[in-house]
C-alpha cells in the first residue's frame, strides 16, 4: 500500500524558513507529479505547488517567491521550501502525488504536517 509520509512542519516566527519533505513508502512506480497543498482553519485546501517528473512546476501565484519546490534523488520524494514565511501561511500543509494509469489519474495524500507561523 502506497503511503506518503510529510516531515519537517512545526512553529517558526513570521520571516523564518521552514522545509518540508515528502516521501513514497510502498511504491514500485514513479509518481508523475507530486506536490503540496495547504488548508488553513475555515478555508479550503489550496495548491501551494506541484513539480512534475520531468521538472515542470507550478505554483500558487501568491506565493511565488517565497517557496520553492523540488524533487529528490530518490524516487518519489519532494521537498518545499519556504521562506519569509508569514502568519497567514499557518495551515496544515499536506503531500499530493499524482499517478497515470491507462485508465486515468489516481491521486494520493499524505497525512498532513501543521506549519505555524507565530511570534
């Protein structure tokens, strides 16, 4: 059973850096996309960023800048990147993987990690 498995979340003051990591447990083939989404008490969950295999990424546009995404050496890791981070960036932040089959996509999350961002 495919599982993804986030770390790197906690309490950090506004203009600090977090980085968070994902990582496939149980997985014999390579996600085409994986990535991150967030979901802040009383919103929706929202992308935050997604990089493909081949390295094309995607970001929330109000967060360009400030967070930046990559894939790991090892298979079917990703890491994010955040910096200058501010308190409206507090959400639990979940890992997303996408996988083509020939029938369709099938889409993967992880359990979530909450980043707080606090003085």
């Amino acid at each position: 059973q495919v599982q993804l498995v986030e770390s790197g979340g906690g309490l950090v003051q506004p203009g600090g850096s977090l980085r968070l990591s994902c990582a496939a447990s149980g997985s014999i083939f390579t996600f085409y996309s994986m990535g991150w989404y967030r979901q802040a008490p009383g919103k929706q969950r929202e992308l935050v960023a997604h990089i493909t295999n081949g390295g094309t990424t995607n970001y929330a546009d109000s967060l360009k800048g400030r967070f930046t995404i990559s894939r790991g050496n090892a298979k079917n890791t990703v890491y994010l990147q955040m910096n200058t981070l501010k308190p409206e960036d507090t959400a639990v932040y979940y890992c997303h993987a996408l996988r083509t089959t020939a029938l369709g996509s099938l889409a993967y999350w992880g359990q979530g990690t909450q980043v707080t961002v606090s003085s």
